[in-house]
C-alpha cells in the first residue's frame, strides 16, 4: 500500500491531517533530488534526507552518523557593519579554523546547515544557511554567509559574533566513520555507494543491531546509540560518551528475562 496524506474532521475534536502507513524510501539516488536536510513523513515514520560519504552506506541496522568531526565556524567577530534586515554577513576565520583546521573553507561546504548571529552576548538568534563564499589562503581571511530570513538587530564590525556548522546530513556514513564522538543523525533505508543521496529514519519502529541486554525483563526500555552505531541500555557504561545519545525507546520486552526484540521507536530527530 502507499503511504497517504488525508484532511481529517472528527466532530467534537476539530480538523488534522492522517498520516495512512505505506512503505519507506528504499532507493538512493545520484543527485540532489531534494535539499539535504529535508525531511518527509509517511504514517507513524519521519525521514531526513542526506548525502553519503566516502566510507558509504554498509550496513542497514548500524546508525548512520554525521560526517564533520569539528565545528568548523566557531566564536567569531563579524567583520563587516550591517543594519537589519539583511541576509547575507561577512565573517573573520580564524587561521585554525575552517573543517580542516588550516584556515580554508570551500564554497557552500555550509550550506544546508546552521549559523548562530549574537549582535552582543546573549542576544543571539539562528538562522539556516542557503550558502557561503570560498576562502582558501591557508591563514584565515574573511569570507561571506547567506541565510534564509532577515537580521532583527544591527549587527557592528568586531562586536557581533558568530558561529556556523554545515548540514548534519553531509557526507554521513554507518560504519567507520569519526572516533565514537560522531553522533547518529539516522538510520540509512538503503544500502549505497559513497557519494549518492539517501532518506534516513529518523521516526517510528526501526529494528536496529542491539546489545544482549537491550530489551529484557529488567530493561527501562529507553535505548542510547553506542559509538559503533548499535543501540545500547540507556545506562550504558562503557565509558564512551557518544553512548549518551538518545535512540529512543525499545518497543517490547522478553519478560522470560533474555534478549528481547530490537525495534525501537526512534527519536533522532522531530
């Protein structure tokens, strides 16, 4: 059957939109199809769109986890005066600065990700980034930032800060990618080679690769992300702090006190 989308009028109660069940995006695809980031929903399951890194879609019961090991952008001097209403500021990077460290950044390496503008400590707002300007000195330098929606304040060289980081959903991957630290952004719909576009859940029942003690009797049923991307009891102690992040929560018990079921009712994201 497939998914359906209804307006729905129950008297007594007011009018709301049916989410019918269907089935999940199960391709991948070699272009941009739709912005990276955008999300969908069909029935009780929400889905984010993202691009595939280098090391690929492996493994389908493995959380894909985000690409960037670093903030790229971080607390720094706008370096340019602008009144509000403006879509577009220059920043100062820092020389150690940039994905890599050394100063550079690549056109649009932004896009589809996150700007935080603070006229002044405090008074910070955020907007989504439609894209950015090169800067490839090896030193720093300043380099430009457009964003979807207005500034509400005047923002004055060397007195505004901000910070940026790209889209979570650039250049993911399920296995071998960061060091543990790297956080589950989804769980990958398909199996696909590096560089392709592909939905990932982010809502709804999942069965995800589970530790032997996820989902017996004396389970709390709330399930955290390991740093291999399986799920883990949300009092995990391991010592790794990525085994913190939220998975969600498991759907049913063994009560015989075993191994019980690895579906689980993600809560990534929405």
């Amino acid at each position: 059957m497939v998914a359906k989308m209804h307006r729905v009028h129950i008297p007594g109660v007011g009018e709301g939109v049916l989410h019918i069940p269907g089935g999940c995006p199960y391709e991948y695809y070699d272009d941009e199809k739709w912005p990276i980031g955008s999300y969908v929903r069909f029935g009780n399951k929400g889905y984010v769109f993202a691009h595939i890194a280098a090391a690929g879609i492996t493994a389908l019961q493995y959380g894909a986890k985000q690409g960037g090991v670093r903030q790229p952008v971080g607390w720094s001097t706008v370096a340019a005066t602008v009144a509000a209403g403006v879509k577009q500021i220059t920043i100062d990077l820092d020389g150690a600065a940039g994905p890599l460290g050394d100063g550079n950044i690549t056109k649009d390496y932004l896009k589809g990700g996150e700007v935080c503008i603070m006229p002044t400590w405090g008074t910070g707002f955020t907007r989504h980034i439609t894209g950015n300007s090169a800067l490839a000195l090896g030193a720093g330098g300043e380099f430009t930032v457009d964003f979807d929606s207005p500034t509400p304040a005047l923002l004055t060289e060397d007195v505004a800060h901000a910070e940026c980081i790209p889209s979570p959903y650039k250049d993911v991957a399920c296995v071998g990618i960061g060091d543990g630290r790297n956080p589950v952004v989804g769980m990958p719909t398909v199996l696909a080679p590096a560089g392709k576009y592909c939905w990932l859940q982010v809502e709804g029942p999942f069965g995800i690769a589970a530790q032997g003690d996820v989902g017996n009797i004396n389970d709390r049923m709330q399930a955290v992300f390991r740093p291999d991307g399986t799920i883990g009891k949300h009092l995990d102690t391991d010592g790794h702090e990525a085994a913190n992040q939220h998975a969600g929560v498991i759907m049913f018990l063994n009560l015989a006190g075993g191994q019980g079921t690895p579906f689980c009712n993600l809560q990534i994201a929405h």
